[in-house]
C-alpha cells in the first residue's frame, strides 16, 4: 500500500540543488502539508490527493534573497547615481524620519513580497525598522523571513535612543520565535552607526534566544579607511573584539576584506550576503566572492533594498553574482516544501542543448528571468499560479505606492527649494546672527597688526591660532549666496596641531548697506560638517568651487567698549601678496551698525589700513578673480 501525501508534481525537471546536484528529468516531487516527502523515482511510493503536470519546466528550490530592506520598495529609484554616503545620508535618512511607520512598513513590505513571489522568491532576511508589522505583513504573504529589528546609535524612526531600539528588538523576538515563517533577530546596523556597547547588548540578546544576528560590515572603502584610524584595525578584528561573533552572525556585504578577515568570518561560523547590484551600483565595488569560495566561507546572494538596486529580482543578482563568480540553493525530503516552478521554453531561453546534462544551470543562470517563474510555493502554500498572485492584490499596490511617492516627492521638493533647506535638512543648520558688520583690509605688515594688539589701546579677552582650509562652493542662482566647508586646525605657540574641526556657513550675498566702506551683511547659517568635502560636493552639486589656505591669528577684544574679532591672516594658497585684516562684530539695529562702523575705520587706522584698502567681497572673489 502506498503512503498519502496532499500533491505531487510530475513530467518535471527537479533540480534538487542538494550536495551531488541531482538531476531528475522527467522527475516527481511528494508533498504532504508543509514538507517535501519524496524526490525523483522514490515519490512513486505515495498516492497523491492532486497531481500538477508540469510539463516539463524546472521544478527547484526557492530562491532565498540573503539581504534586503523590503519596504524600501517603496524609495525605488528616489536617489539614483549617488555615492553611497550621499545616497544613505543626504537622502534615505531624511526621508525615512519623515515618513517611516508602520502603515509605511506594512505597504512597503507587501510591495515588496509581491515582487520577491513573482522572481522566486520564497524567503528573504530584512533588516528595518518596526520589524515586527514587517513580520506580519510577511507571513499573511506566506513569504519566510529572518526579520531583523534595526538598532543604532541614533534616534531611529521607531526609537529615540539605542535602549529603546534594543527593548523593540528584544519584545520582538520573545513574541515571534518559534513561529513557522519567520526568524525574528537583533540588527545592529553597521559597526560604524553602533557603538562597541551596541554591538555586545546586540550580540548577546541573539546568543539569550539562540536567534541570529544581521548586520552590515566593510561596504566601502570610506568604511575600513575610518576603522582602521580610529580603532587601528579593520572592521572585521573589531567587531570581533566586542564581542559580535559569539552570534550566529549574517554579515551584509563585505566587500572590502583581506583573506585573513575571510578566515576569521569562516572560524567563527558567519555568512556573508553578497548584494552585487547594489555594490556595483553605489561604487562600493566587488566583493572577493570567489575567494571567500575558496576559503569554504559560507556566501549568499541579496538584493539589498530596492531603492539602491532598484529591484528585488533575484535571477538578476544570481546572474550577476556567476558573472562575478558564484551560485546557491536546495530540495530535499524532509525539508519546507518551497518550491517555485519555472519555464525554460520562452524565447530568450531557446535553444537549449543536450549534450551536458548540466546545461539547464547555465541556463537558469545566464539567460532565465524573473518573469519566467509561473508557480511559487511557500510552506506548502500555494503563493502565485500561473503567474496569478494568491495572496496579494497587486491593483490595490500600485495605487497605494503611487499615493506615497507624492507624498514623498512634495517633501523633497519642498526642502530642495535652497541651499539653505538642504542643509538644514542634512545637517541642522544654525542661524548664527542676525547682522553682522566687517571689513577685510590689506595691511603693509604683520607688525604693525601685533603690536597694536600688544598695545594698551585694547583689550584682549581671548586669542587663538589655526590653519584653515576653506572650499567655497557657488550655485546657479547667486542668491542662494556661497557655501562655505571649513576645516581648522588649532595651533599651539609652536606651530603644532593640537585639534581639527570641521564646519560648513552658508553666507547671503545680500550686502544691506556699505557703511563708509564697512559692510553690513544679512546673517549667517552655520551647520557641523559631519561628512567628506566630497560628500557635499555631490549633495548640494554646486556650480563652481573655489579652494582658500590660509595661516589666521585670532583675537577677541575690547576696543572703545566695544567688542569685535579681529582676524589677521596670510593666504597660502593662492598665494597672498602681504597680510589681510578682518575686524567684525555682531550688530541688532542700524544705529548700532553705523556707530560699530565707525569705530572699526578707527580701528583699521591703528592697524595701518584704512577702508579705502578693503577687499568687498572677500578672499573667494581674490580667488575666483585670478581663474
């Protein structure tokens, strides 16, 4: 008597994709409730409740998408071409805090699963935030998920410090583990948004639940380049330092590693997710897959979300990842019955050769596409047949997605109106004063400058000493004034380095009166420049740049009951012709701009100059003049 089992699948291609590669032409595949019974000649030994004729097309596992962040469905193609510090920083983040919830979540994540069924897809490992509506909206999908809750070092948009996105991760993972679908884990976002108490609290709950650990690591360049001169070391012997590897840990990327990073990753049992597209297309690179191959370092491939890639097709990232050396999968009795049926007889798929029986690989590889998957099943679970999804309505997703890009793009729009918005929007810009009344003058020499300064005439009440670097950055619209990135290092009395610090000042063109040759300028923003000079240069994409060096000796003092600033500096590059001085100070009404006027033409006098010496519009015009 024959055993029952609920289906069978027959006339098929089974790839099973279990460790000998076996290959059934004309093969059977046994399914009884979630799980596969029988392959090849052993499924004749069961009667089957219902019989599917496959007609001949390729039965296989179903693909399993190493990484992503499946709501960033909804970000597709938001900020396209962008370096991956730009993209990440001047753009996703931003957009996430203003809208990321869990209605944003839910229908990004359905999104998403619809598109990942219709490639073959039939698990995925995320990592987001509000992981847990994400883990719901995947399982009434019927999709299989390792669900992995963000935390980091910063207010997320489910979090306002990192203790709450660790108490968010661990409520989660108490409700969901051991649920059939999904894997719920703690995500420490990236060793260089986490701190080493982050990455330990982290690694330390997925060990308390036996759950694994998912993080990115060693995607750029910037990223090892950073570890290695603030930690001494690279990015892997780091987070192993703290502790992240006693965790069953996936690590995103890795694309910047040496062998013996790769060794370390494979001793302490890690995987990598390898997301080719999405390197290759933020100018991350090519991760050493092939060597991490050779290495025995367990690897698998991943779209990364949808807005860097722009798509969650895994036939594409399988080709790609081949191109790039490398292939995945498995089906065997015992296992989840998924499974996803696929047609190798359209015409981008034809010929098809017999000669090596292995050539329906190269095929699926090289030539298949997503839409040529016509079944998916999940868990036993019927998710799309025919090409008809079953689970998600698609006309109900597209409507919901275009509804939320308007939103999206009134936001953008709106902040992207000046210069001024995009900082604030990337940085928190800081109005500094309201008015603000200076000169720049040449003086015939540097003497005159201090001895005054050394003089009983004024009053000293602090004094400093740097080497600045400024980049000036102009735009189309000159009324969007000129964008300053600063770099200052301090000097000590003898010329060394004691301290740096970076800062952009977005400065009005608007002059609101010439004062006897003293100006009075519109007020000032300044912002804390936490990122590269290049990364602003591709986030405000300005139309000229004009590069200052200079030597400035600083003094706040007391003249006439006054205060002002007084800035005696000697250009470097370009090279200046004699020294510059710069007295200014701060002014709330007009009255007080014309009586600190005059006492600063008093206070050019004693310096050797006068305003009939001033530069009006500052060393970038001297610079940008000369070009």
């Amino acid at each position: 008597m024959r055993a029952p089992c609920d289906l069978l699948l027959a006339n098929a291609t089974v790839l099973t994709m279990d460790q000998k590669f076996t290959m059934y032409r004309s093969g059977r595949v046994a399914i009884a409730g979630d799980r596969i019974v029988a392959v090849g000649p052993d499924a004749d030994a069961y009667d089957a409740g219902a019989t599917i004729d496959c007609l001949g097309r390729v039965v296989m596992p179903g693909l399993v998408n190493a990484h992503t962040h499946v709501p960033m469905a909804l970000l597709r193609g938001l900020a396209d071409d962008l370096r991956l510090d730009v993209w990440l920083m001047g753009y996703m983040l931003p957009v996430e805090r203003e809208f990321v919830s869990p209605d944003f979540v839910r229908l990004g994540t359905r999104l998403g699963c619809a598109e990942m069924i219709r490639s073959g897809v039939t698990c995925f490992a995320d990592m987001y935030y509000f992981e847990e509506t994400i883990a719901e909206a995947t399982a009434e999908a019927g999709m299989r998920a390792l669900c992995a809750q963000t935390v980091l070092r910063f207010p997320t948009p489910d979090a306002t410090s990192y203790e709450g996105s660790l108490a968010r991760a661990r409520d989660f993972i108490e409700r969901w583990r051991g649920h059939p679908l999904i894997v719920p884990a703690p995500a420490p976002h990236a060793p260089y948004t986490c701190t080493p108490e982050i990455l330990r609290a982290c690694a330390e709950l997925a060990v308390e639940f036996d759950v694994p650990l998912h993080i990115h690591m060693s995607e750029s360049v910037q990223e090892v380049e950073d570890s290695r001169r603030v930690n001494g070391m690279p990015v892997v012997p780091w987070v192993k330092k703290h502790g992240l590897f006693d965790a069953k840990v996936l690590a995103a990327h890795c694309v910047h590693v040496d062998d013996g990073e790769m060794r370390a990753l494979k001793n302490v049992g890690a995987g990598v997710a390898h997301n080719p597209t999405s390197n290759l297309k933020l100018g991350a690179g090519i991760a050493p897959v092939a060597r991490m191959l050779e290495l025995g370092l367990n690897v698998g491939i991943g779209t990364d979300g949808a807005a860097s890639n722009n798509d969650l097709d895994m036939f594409e990232e399988t080709r790609l990842a081949a191109l790039l050396n490398h292939l995945t999968g498995s089906l065997e009795p015992g296992k989840r019955a998924d499974l996803i049926i696929v047609d190798l007889d359209p015409l981008h798929n034809v010929p098809a050769f017999g000669r090596d029986p292995n050539g329906v690989y190269a095929q699926i590889v090289y030539a298949s596409k997503s839409t040529d998957v016509m079944d998916v099943m999940c868990n036993g679970r019927w998710l799309m047949r025919d090409r008809k999804l079953l689970t998600l309505d698609e006309a109900e997703l597209r409507e919901a997605a275009r509804g939320q890009a308007k939103r999206v793009d009134a936001f953008l729009s709106g902040r992207e109106v000046s210069v001024l918005q995009k900082l604030v929007a990337v940085g928190g810009a800081v109005e500094l004063e309201s008015f603000e009344v200076q000169v720049k003058a040449r003086v015939p020499s540097a003497e005159q400058v201090l001895a005054v300064i050394a003089g009983k005439r004024v009053t000293i009440v602090r004094s400093s000493h740097y080497h600045q670097f400024d980049t000036y950055w102009s735009f189309h619209d000159p009324d969007q004034g000129w964008l300053r990135y600063r770099e200052d290092e301090f000097l000590d009395e003898a010329g060394n380095v004691t301290g740096a610090r970076a800062r952009l000042t977005l400065t009005g063109r608007t002059r609101e009166a010439d004062l006897g040759g003293v100006l009075l300028f519109r007020s000032r923003y300044l912002a804390p420049a936490a990122h590269s000079p290049r990364f602003y240069r591709e986030y405000f994409r300005p139309a000229a740049e004009h590069v200052v060096e200079k030597e400035r000796r600083r003094w706040l003092l007391v003249y006439r009951g006054v205060e002002f600033y007084v800035h005696l500096d000697r250009l470097l590059s370009p090279p200046g012709d004699g020294y510059f001085i710069e007295v200014k100070s701060r002014t709330w009404s007009q009255r007080d701009a014309q009586d600190k006027a005059a006492v600063i033409t008093d206070l050019l006098a004693l310096f050797g100059t006068s305003p009939d010496d001033t530069i009006s519009d500052g060393y970038v015009e001297l610079v940008a003049g000369r070009r």
